[in-house]
C-alpha cells in the first residue's frame, strides 16, 4: 500500500467537510483512550523497557512512572513506523503524537488512578465512537469504512494528519490527485448502490 491507496480507500468513506471535522477531533480521543487501556497492560517482563522507562523520565525529569512500559509502547511504535513508510513527513508527526498519547495516558492513570482512570477513559472512548457513526449518519451518508475492511481503523489517525495537512496546502498536487481518486470511487459506489437498488 501506499499514501494515495490508504488515503483515497479511507477519503472516499469521508469525504462530507462536517463528517470529516468530526474524525479530526474524536479520531484522536479514541487514540488517546486506547492508549489510557493499554497502560492496563504493562510490560513487566521486560527489565531492560522498564529501566530505559526510567531513564528517559530522569533524563527530561518526567514524574515516576510516565514512561513505563505498556503494550501501548510497542503498538504505537508500530503504528509510527507503517506511516513513516506511507508518508515520512506525516509518519513523523504521527509518531511524535502517537508516543504522546503513550506517555500522557501513563500519566493520566497516575493521576486518577487505576479504579477510576479506565472509567473516565471508556466514558470518552463510547462517546467518541457514537459521534464517529452520528457522523456518518447524519451527514456522511454512508456506513463507516471499517464495517467493509476492519483494517481501515488503523488508516484513522494518518488520515486525520493527512487532511489536517492538505487543509494549509501541503503537497498540493498529490491532494487533488487523491480527491479525484475519491469522487471517482464515490460516483463508482453511488452507482452500484442505484443498480442494487433497482
């Protein structure tokens, strides 16, 4: 896959100006509150994480504990390095983003601590979803990608950079590439849509 290939297969499920606001803002709360999950599951197993944890917390004087391994760790690093490959700009920022939901939501649990913090997260993480599919409903027009390909989740938060970049006329050129890309996959769709139809 490339840029072109992720951006137009997810664009042309969000394609609405409206739809597309909503995903800019709760895409990254459903990022963030995933990462808060992860810190349910920390890598204890692994001392040499654990004391690189507390050596970065040292090193830039982080409270105890922002740093220390989660699952969330290796699945955001994951995550960066895929976009890096689509995009390295793009990936780039992503990452920067994605390790700081990591450390953040380290810190969040810290601070509500870990009775209550998924509480407050899952709260956030529902509501976030029900926008995501109010979005689509009311003013999309059309079901979320990842009901026709799940795959598409991870295809959210790059999309999300992506468009936020497009919008102050990054590669200005390959943007509306892509968005003939889409009109011509959502004329496509409209189409075998009237034929199931009739």
């Amino acid at each position: 896959a490339n840029l072109k290939q992720i951006y137009c297969a997810y664009g042309a499920y969000h394609n609405n100006t409206i739809n597309k606001w909503v995903h800019i803002v709760f895409v990254p709360t459903i990022v963030w509150t995933v990462a808060v999950f992860f810190v349910y599951a920390p890598l204890t197993q692994f001392p040499a994480l654990t004391e690189l944890g507390e050596s970065i917390e040292q090193a830039v004087g982080l409270p105890e504990g922002v740093a220390a391994p989660t699952l969330g760790l290796p699945v955001m690093l994951a995550l960066g390095a895929f976009y890096i490959l689509l995009e390295p700009f793009v990936g780039l920022i992503d990452t920067v983003l994605l390790l700081g939901a990591f450390f953040s939501a380290n810190y969040f649990v810290l601070s509500f601590g870990s009775d209550v913090a998924w509480k407050y997260a899952l709260a956030i993480h529902v509501f976030s979803w029900i926008m995501q599919f109010i979005g689509h409903g009311a003013f999309g027009g059309r079901k979320p990608a990842l009901t026709d390909n799940a795959l598409q989740i991870f295809s959210a938060p790059f999309f999300v950079t992506m468009e936020l970049l497009f919008m102050v006329g990054y590669r200005h050129q390959t943007h509306v590439e892509c968005q003939k890309e889409i009109d011509r996959r959502i004329a496509q769709w409209k189409s075998e849509t009237t034929k199931k139809s009739k």
